[in-house]
C-alpha cells in the first residue's frame, strides 16, 4: 500500500480557499482564474500544486471531508434538525 505525498502549505493554502468555491458555486461554476484570484496568486502557481482543474476539485472535496465543521456553534451541529432552521 503507497501512502499519499503530504501536500505543500501553498497547495493546502489553494484547497482552503478554492472548498468553498466549488461548494457554492460548483465545478463549472470556478475557473482557475477565480481561484488563483482568491488565492491572490497566478494559474501558474495553482498548477505548480495541481496538474488540472479535476485533480484539484477532487483534493478539495476530499480534504473537506477530512476537516471538521467550521463552527461548531450552529444549531444543526448542536444537533437541531434542519426543518428547525
């Protein structure tokens, strides 16, 4: 069994950022361009990190769901249901 090669802090950085992109906006719905703008870097510089926009949708949804929600205050972490909200 291979392990995966721990990603770099700019390619953590770039997944951070480009989740919520996808989350709210969809794969078609984030160019590069929009991620490398919200990165406040280059295209180069996300495929230095990411051969292909796919590959770096696919490590952005995977490590969403390694990483806890972000506020743990809400109602439906709390445990509310969501027809309460």
């Amino acid at each position: 069994m291979t392990q995966a090669t721990p990603l770099s802090e700019g390619a953590q950085r770039i997944l951070r950022i480009a989740a919520p992109l996808f989350a709210v906006k969809g794969f078609s719905g984030v160019s590069i361009n929009d991620i490398a703008e919200a990165v406040g870097g280059s295209k180069a510089n996300i495929f230095h990190h990411f051969p292909n926009k796919q590959a770096l949708y696919l490590a952005a949804i995977g490590s969403a769901c390694m990483t806890p929600p972000a506020c743990s205050h809400s109602p439906t972490a709390r445990g509310a249901s969501r027809t309460a909200l």
